[in-house]
C-alpha cells in the first residue's frame, strides 16, 4: 500500500463511508473540500441511499453491507454514521481489519461494549476519533479559550441550553437511546470539555410533551445538574423542541467575570420599528449551525491520520459523556442525587 499523502507523499487518505444519510453527506461534503482524502466506498443498510449517495458525490463504489467497506483492502479508514445501536460492532470489525475510524456518538450504550470496542482500538494500533463536533465550532472554541487562558478566573457556575426545532421521528427516538444518550450526550461532552475536568455528581428532573415519545419510555424535557471535581456546579437544559429554531448558548461565571455564546443566525439585520424591534430566528437545525464545526472536525480527523497525530477527540472523550448519561439516567430513575461513580461496574475507572 502506498503511503498517504503527508510531505509529499504519493496518494490520497482512502475512506470508506457506513451511513449515507444527513451527517454522512455531511462528512462526504467536507471530505471533498480536502486534498488529502476521498471517499471511495459508501455503504448503506438502504441500498439505494448508498446508490444516491454515491451518484452525489462521485463516489466509485457503493454497496448494501457496511462488512464490505471495514474489509475492502483499498479503505485506510471508515466514517461510522449508521445507527447508534451498530457503531461497536463496527468500530470492533473496523479495528480487526487495520482501519482508522470516526465514529459518531455514541459509541454504544453499554460500558462493557465501549470498553471492548476501545480494547480492540489499542490493540490494532489505529486511531479513533468520535464526531463531538461542537467542540470544533469557533463560538465554542472560544469559550473553552476563556477558560484556558484564565479570563473568567476559577469558574463557578456553567450552563448549556440545547433544544431542537421539532422532535425526531419516533423511529428514530426508539433507536436512539433516549434523550439523555442521544441529545443532551452532546452537552455532557461540552460541559467537561469547557470545564476541564470531570463532572461527578448528578441529579435530573424531566417531563414530557408528547404522548408518542412518552409511549416509547422517553422523555423530551429534561434538565440535568452537575457538580464538577473543581466544586463548581452546572446545568444542562435540553428540549425536543422549541419553535424558534436551534437554540444552542453556553454561559460559564466565574470569580474574574464571565463568557457566554448566543445563538447562529443567518445574519446580522435587525429590524426596529415604532411597533418592536425584531431579527429574522435563529439558524434552523444543526447542519446549518454547525456545518463549519463539520467541516473543521473532518480536516482534524484526516489530519491526524495523515500526519500520524493524536485524533482531538479521543475513545476516552467518547465513554465519559455515555457514563454521565448513565448517571443523570439514574438520578432522574431514582429521584435522587447519584455520584457518577455508582454507574461504573468492577474496578472501572473513568
């Protein structure tokens, strides 16, 4: 196999797409706005979204079982965007056969899974990066600055605010784990990424909305507070949806003041007149929030396995947020206060 392209280095980083739905063209988008890498394979458990897939993007092959993409020589690495519930045995499969591998959250819902598919990680000596995305966007790029450079000083306070336009298809929400798992997943990542260290005790309240949701054991209303091992605290407010639009702001306090992130819009007008003063509603949905935080986590993938880096968002970033969900799981279950360490099992460490 040749070498990939790295200082001038022949050919290309090879990649093998399992997923060929939004975020899946997603990524296909990004990777087609590098030099360094192409997608050469998608596959898709709806052949002819693969098909479709493949026809937008100019990619050369397409095919039905994603066992075709982790084996296909030709692949250096695979981008996991199928289903949740197949991202381990993925990951494993992938790892066995010498592939890099992306994945999107989560990794699996089970720690024991997790562990195993990070096992098989370390033992093929490939790199893992999972799609936290937002940890990629300038905005919150920023905010993580202000933390790292002392701006705010000791932190005490933190606060996530993330609701959705309009709730997901139940089919997707039976799948998905549950609010905490699939949505609020993303804020837990956020939460230690800012705070930088790990949050270690729980509590949650929730509700919901919807009857359908409601049917399927899942809520669509939650709130999830959090103290981290520095003693400050924090919470986590997530919804299915706020009609609006994307509603996605952070705020941390701290002793030597304060940073805080508004939402997206699709510009900067204002309209004021003698009635109200008004702007047009924030940007709709996460493709369009966070397509540059997309784009700037796929070059960091590639980057890394290019240049033989460390991935930014490590199998460790992936598992901790699972066993936090775990714990705001429980807490909101038994109505109480739960240390995350009662969700880890045997000598289990985070």
């Amino acid at each position: 196999m040749a070498p990939l392209m790295a200082g001038g280095s022949s050919r290309k980083m090879r990649i093998g797409l399992i997923g060929a739905g939004r975020i899946g063209q997603v990524h296909c988008k990004a990777v087609a706005a590098t030099p360094v890498a192409e997608v050469v394979v998608v596959a898709d458990f709806f052949v002819k979204a693969a098909q479709a897939c493949a026809e937008k993007f100019g990619i050369a092959k397409y095919c039905q079982d994603w066992n075709e993409v982790v084996q296909d020589a030709l692949v250096d690495a695979v981008f996991i965007c199928s289903p949740s519930d197949t991202h381990c045995d993925i990951i494993i499969a992938a790892a066995r056969n010498g592939k890099h591998i992306f994945v999107e959250k989560p990794i699996d819902y089970e720690l024991s899974r997790i562990d195993l598919a990070l096992q098989e990680v370390a033992k093929a000596n490939v790199k893992l990066q999972v799609g936290f995305q937002r940890r990629f966007d300038p905005n919150f790029m920023r905010v993580k600055k202000a933390m790292v450079d002392g701006e705010v000083g000791e932190p005490y306070m933190l606060s996530i605010i993330s609701r959705d336009p309009a709730p997901p298809p139940i089919d997707y929400v039976k799948k998905s784990g549950g609010l905490l798992y699939d949505m609020a997943i993303h804020d837990m990542d956020m939460a230690r990424h800012i705070m930088g260290c790990e949050a270690i005790e729980f509590s949650a309240m929730a509700s919901s909305f919807s009857p359908e949701i409601s049917a399927v054991g899942d809520v669509t209303t939650a709130v999830v507070t959090m103290r981290f091992e520095n003693g400050a605290i924090g919470t986590i407010q997530c919804c299915r949806k706020a009609v609006y639009g994307y509603d996605q702001r952070i705020e941390v306090l701290g002793s030597n003041g304060g940073v805080e992130i508004g939402n997206n819009y699709p510009n900067t007008a204002v309209v004021s007149t003698a009635a109200n003063i008004s702007r047009d509603l924030p940007l709709n949905f996460f493709m369009e929030r966070y397509a540059a935080a997309y784009a700037n986590e796929i070059f960091a993938f590639v980057e890394a396995v290019v240049e033989d880096k460390p991935t930014l968002v490590t199998g460790k970033d992936g598992r901790i947020p699972v066993i936090m969900a775990m714990a705001a799981k429980k807490a909101l279950d038994e109505r109480r206060c739960v240390s995350i360490r009662e969700v880890l099992y045997g000598n289990s460490k985070l």
